[in-house]
C-alpha cells in the first residue's frame, strides 16, 4: 500500500507548505493579518479615490449640462435681437405710410423665420386634403367636406416644431366622415 493510500501517512499539509520536512518558512499569523490589513489600506485608498473621482465627473458634467442650457438660450435670443431692432425702428418712423410699414413688417417677419430656421424651429403647416396626425396637430372640429374623412379641412393656426420634438401642433378643422 502506498502513501497516498494509507490513512496514517496522510497528514494535513498548510498551504504554501509542502511537508512537514519543507524548508519553505511558516508565514505567522500575525504577519498575515498585517500583510492583509495592508492590502486593505490599499484597496479602501483606491476606493475612495475612486468614488471621489466619480463625484467630480458627476460634478463637472452637470456645470456642461447647465453652461450648455445657458448658451443655447443665449444663442437663441441673440438670433432674435435684430428682429426687436426692426420692430423699435419700424416705431420710431413717426410718418410712415402704409406702404412703408407694409414692407417693414414683411422684412422683420423674413428675419423672424430666418432666426427661427437658424434654431431649427420648423412650421407645421399641413395643406388642405393631408391625413390628420395626432401628433402634429389639435382637431378643433370635424366639417362636412367633399374630401377624405380624417384629413385637415383648413389650418386655423399653424404648428411648429423644434428638433422634432412639437412645440405646438397646428389647430386644424378635419374633414367629417359621410
């Protein structure tokens, strides 16, 4: 019978021991602890270095996040500001004639859709006949009409959207079913 097959010769070997003869040294419990108490130190300091790190990041993206809202803002009133000139403008003209005051008012309404498309605001707009989208436009009433059921009769005012998102849906009448 071998060793390996014998209970008697069987002994309870330490880790990192290879024997009761081993030459290897014995690791004392007590350098043990400090050894892990040491890699403890370690890893809580990177921990917590880690969560502060963490913390910056949320810290500085959510200054981005708030600068980001503050310019476009900014940029979106600047885009407006020579549309208020051509308004107090079109007031200080103590004797302006109609006409004057008709291409004024056509000439402050371009710079108006111009700073509007310059934002990406867009008209919803839909022509007589287009099918009804709920998501682009408010039913104000159902008219009888020689069209199609559920489509716009007349747009009563117009929509707009921003970046495909509605900012406000067009009122529209919708041609009844028969």
């Amino acid at each position: 019978m071998s060793d390996a097959q014998n209970p008697q010769t069987n002994q309870q070997v330490a880790p990192g021991a290879e024997g009761p003869d081993s030459a290897a040294p014995q690791v004392s419990p007590a350098d043990r602890l400090a050894e892990l108490e040491a890699k403890h130190a370690e890893v809580a300091d990177a921990y917590l270095r880690a969560k502060a790190e963490v913390e910056n990041m949320r810290r500085r993206a959510d200054e981005e996040i708030a600068k980001a809202r503050k310019f476009a803002v900014e940029s979106f009133a600047e885009s407006l500001l020579p549309v208020k000139d051509s308004l107090e403008a079109a007031l200080a003209i103590q004797n302006a004639t109609n006409e004057q005051l008709l291409e004024g008012t056509h000439a402050t309404l371009r710079q108006l859709g111009a700073a509007l498309e310059r934002n990406k605001v867009v008209e919803v707009n839909p022509p007589a006949g287009t099918k009804f989208d709920p998501h682009q436009h408010q039913a104000i009433s159902m008219v009888p009409a020689e069209q199609e059921a559920n489509t716009v009769v007349a747009v009563l005012q117009k929509g707009y959207l921003i970046a495909d998102r509605v900012l406000r849906p067009a009122l529209v009448t919708v041609a009844a079913p028969r």
